[in-house]
C-alpha cells in the first residue's frame, strides 16, 4: 500500500508496500496509519513487548522478540478505539520456512515445533534421514512463537495477501 502523507512523499515511501507487522485487531492499514496518533499507549500495554515505534513512529510487532499472546491489552489501551473487536480474526498473516532451515540443511532441529503452542508446526519423515518442517496453516495462529525460536532465523511471517 502507499503511502501518500506528505512524509511518505518527502521520505519516498510511497513508492513501496508497507511490510509493517502492525498490532493485532488493527485492521485496514491505511485507516490505521490517518487514525493513528502514535501516542504509544499500545505498546507500554503490549505483555510481551513485542511491539515497538516503527517507522513514522506507527506500532509495529516485532517477531523477532517473541510472540504476540492476542491478549487485546494494545487494542483496550487505544485511546482512539482504533481496533477492531476481539471477535473478528486478529490479521491475516501466514508463516513460510525458508531453505536456511537446519531440518532442510541435514541438521536435527525442531526448535519451532517444540515453540508452537497450537502445535500448528510438525515434521514429517524423509527419506534424507531428517524429518522435515510442515507448517499448518489451518491451526497457525500467526503468533510468532516460531520466529523469535528460530536459531538460524529461517521462519518468516508475511501478510497473507502478499504475493
């Protein structure tokens, strides 16, 4: 999505999608970037501060430091009431496991199955001798667990409309 604010046409970030992981329930990023006031109540909510200041100083979730628990604390601490009910699907978000993996590269690990609360993540026997990463995409809940997990950083979230 673009982004046409006069700081997205000043930085020439109109130019690219937003990749930003924002908070849960926040819905519609453009609607969420104008509504926005980025007065950081989310974040000092955020339980497993996986949140931060990203870039324009927009709430962004960072994987990399742990997973998102889908407490709603950002959501009931937004004095904008920007989030959508906790009712409706919190984002649509979808994992991938890239060919740097350890299992992939002849190496026992299962760092992200054992991390995978839903156990949404499995491994199936090969005939390589090491069972392989099967990620479920029907029972991952996008939480992140897997990515902070990861010791060679091989999972990856993007959004689930990315092509």
């Amino acid at each position: 999505m673009a982004n046409f604010s006069r700081r997205g046409l000043l930085t020439g970030s109109f130019q690219r999608s937003s990749t930003a992981f924002r908070p849960p329930w926040s819905g519609d990023e453009q609607h969420f970037l104008v509504d926005c006031t980025r007065c950081n109540a989310c974040l000092s909510a955020c339980e497993t501060r996986v949140l931060r200041r990203g870039q324009g100083g927009y709430p962004e979730v960072n994987f990399e430091r742990g997973e998102c628990t889908f407490c709603y604390a950002c959501a009931q601490a937004c004095p904008e009431k920007l989030f959508l009910t906790r009712e409706v699907s919190p984002w649509e978000h979808t994992l991938s496991i890239g060919d740097n993996c350890l299992a992939k590269n002849s190496v026992e690990c299962r760092s992200c199955q054992d991390i995978c609360e839903p156990q949404a993540i499995s491994f199936r026997p090969s005939l390589l001798g090491i069972a392989q990463p099967l990620v479920n995409h029907t029972d991952c809940t996008a939480c992140g667990a897997c990515i902070s997990g990861c010791p060679v950083s091989a999972i990856t979230m993007r959004h689930a409309n990315a092509s």
